[in-house]
C-alpha cells in the first residue's frame, strides 16, 4: 500500500484498510524494536521538523525518538521561536520549511491552521494535535487495543467524559474504520464533531462498527472490553473549567465504575488531571495499560514516518 507523500490531517481522509495497514505497521515496528532489528535505513538523511503551538510531553518525545530510530533526524520549532510569531503567515512557513525538511508534525490551537500547512507544503503535514482531533493518538491507541485484546472488530469502547474531547472525535474516526463499538457517556450538550461523526456513521455501516450516546456512565461502561477517558479540560479551555467540571463531575472513572466493567482495559491519552476524571485508583490499578497505550505513540509513529515521509 503507498501512502508516500500523503497529509495526516484527519482519518476521515483514510480508507478503512490504510487505517488497519497503520496500525498493524506499528505493531510490526514494535515487535522489530523488541527483536533488535536495525530499522536506521528505512529514512537515512531525512529531516522532521515538529512545529508546536501548545505544550507537548509525548507527542514531542515519540515523534523525535521515531524519526531518530528510524535515521532521521528532528527538529523542534516552537511556534513563538519561528517569524510566526511575527505575523508571517503559514503559507509562507510551510512554503519555507518544505525547501528544508522532509515531514513536519504541527500542533496547533485552532485545526484551520493545521490544514493550512498542508495546504502550502509540499511535504507531508501531520496533524499533532489540534483542537478539533488527535489522529496519531487514535493510530496509537487502536494498536493498543489489538494488542491487548487481539481483535478490533466487535470491540467494545465505552469513552466516559467530554463527548466533545479533540481525542474522541479521532477515536470515532479510527474506531468505525475498525469495527469497534463506540458508547459515548457525556453530558448531552457535550457532543463530538458533527462532520467526523457523519463520516464516521457512514463508514460504520460497511464495517459493523457503531457509535452510540448515553448520559448514564454504568450503563456505558458495563460488558466493555475498553474503558477510555481524557481530561475535562483540554489545552485552551481554561475559561471553561468551572462549567466543564460541573458538568463532567459525575462521569469520573472511579474503582466504583469499574466494577461495572471486570474485564476491560483502562486507557487514557495522558495527561491525566488525577483526582479529576480519573482516579489514582484506576490509573495504577491492574486494569490500567495507560503506560503501553503511551509507548505505542512511538511505535505507530515510526509506522506514520516511514509509511508517508517520501
Ligand atoms: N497524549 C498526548 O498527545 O500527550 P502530549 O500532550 O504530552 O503530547
Ligand atoms: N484533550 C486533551 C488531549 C491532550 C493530549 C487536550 O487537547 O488538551
């Protein structure tokens, strides 16, 4: 399958079978990783450059750890450090950067800006996180959960927390490419894209994948083989907090929920605000994978890097 020079702004930009090739390439890097393979030769020479609008602990280190095992070489620019911060434009940026690198993975504050880049770069742009969605985590944590349980197909994920989370809607996307079952306990007014979640109902069709909505967490989280929240408060919604966690405080993910679900997994994007969604409990608990679920963000991101960067 050639996905060589491609954009990863959105899965929803993905066919079903391009989707599993990743995942299933990252569990491929992962076992050549354990195995001692050398896999420098796979990009000798390149350059990925890691453009960051907002803070980062594991999408910075992953990414610059892949790019090295794989023989790259990376470069982290922070957004305030470049002319951006000047009012250069991002046309002009990504027209700049392409003459010098050979992938970039941006962060962003608001997505038009990641789509932006792609727009105007001739080398492949992936989406790092933007407000709207988190493609690479949802790569990351569905090679986590075929790991775990050795399937995708029929799985099901029950997400206890911000219907309307950047991690969620790009879980939807990846999880109705896969035929895993969705159940979203939010709030009603807490709701996932729009957009993504019409793409994602129309592919679920074909993969017998669905996608379903509860306020009730017990009934959400009970026979699920994946327990997944993310913070109530994501990285720019500081204003919200109050309300956020008002309406969010009785979908935290407690040893008490997770009576309701024995023989699930706890995942978790990370960073956890402990005490808040999550509790110590069931982040350290024997149910929790949070630690593997970051280590793939590496290995699935080798798979990304040397499947699209020329
Ligand atoms: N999960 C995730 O993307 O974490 P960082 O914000 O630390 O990159
Ligand atoms: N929803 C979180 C995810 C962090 C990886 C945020 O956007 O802050």
């Amino acid at each position: 399958m050639r996905l060589k020079g491609r954009h990863l702004i959105e899965l929803t930009d993905y066919s079903p079978e391009e989707v599993r090739f990743i995942v299933e390439t990252g569990l491929e890097m992962k076992r050549r990783f354990y195995a001692g393979e050398r896999i420098v030769e796979v990009l000798p020479g390149r350059t990925i450059a890691l453009v960051f609008e907002k803070p980062s602990t594991r999408t910075r280190v992953s990414f610059e750890v892949a790019a090295r095992q794989l023989g790259a070489s990376s470069l982290y620019l922070g957004w305030n450090d470049l002319q951006l911060a000047r009012g250069e434009t991002l046309a002009d940026t990504a027209r700049t950067l392409s003459r010098y690198v050979d992938g970039i993975v941006a962060r962003v504050k608001e997505h038009w800006k990641v789509v932006e880049l792609a727009k105007y770069s001739s080398v492949p742009v992936i989406n790092g996180l933007s407000d709207l969605s988190h493609p690479v985590q949802a790569l990351g944590d569905m090679m986590t959960i075929l790991e775990k349980k050795g399937r995708l197909a029929g799985i099901r994920l029950a997400f206890v927390g911000d219907g309307s989370d950047n991690v969620l809607n790009s879980l939807i996307a990846a999880a109705s490419r896969l035929g895993v079952h969705v159940i979203v306990a939010s709030p009603r007014q807490l709701r996932p894209d729009e957009e993504i979640l019409k793409n994602a109902l129309e592919v679920a069709k074909e993969s017998g994948a669905t996608i379903e909505f509860t306020e009730d967490p017990r009934e959400a989280v009970s026979g699920a083989d994946v327990v997944y929240t993310d913070v109530w408060v994501s990285m720019g919604q500081e204003a919200l907090r109050e309300e956020k966690v008002r309406l969010l405080s009785p979908y935290q993910v407690n040893s008490k929920l997770m009576e309701a679900a024995p023989k699930a997994i706890f995942m978790h994007c990370l960073p956890a605000k402990r005490g808040e969604e999550v509790t110590d409990e069931v982040i350290d608990g024997p149910q929790s994978v949070v630690w593997d679920q970051a280590e793939n963000r590496l290995h699935v991101q080798k798979a990304v890097l040397a499947l699209l960067v020329p």
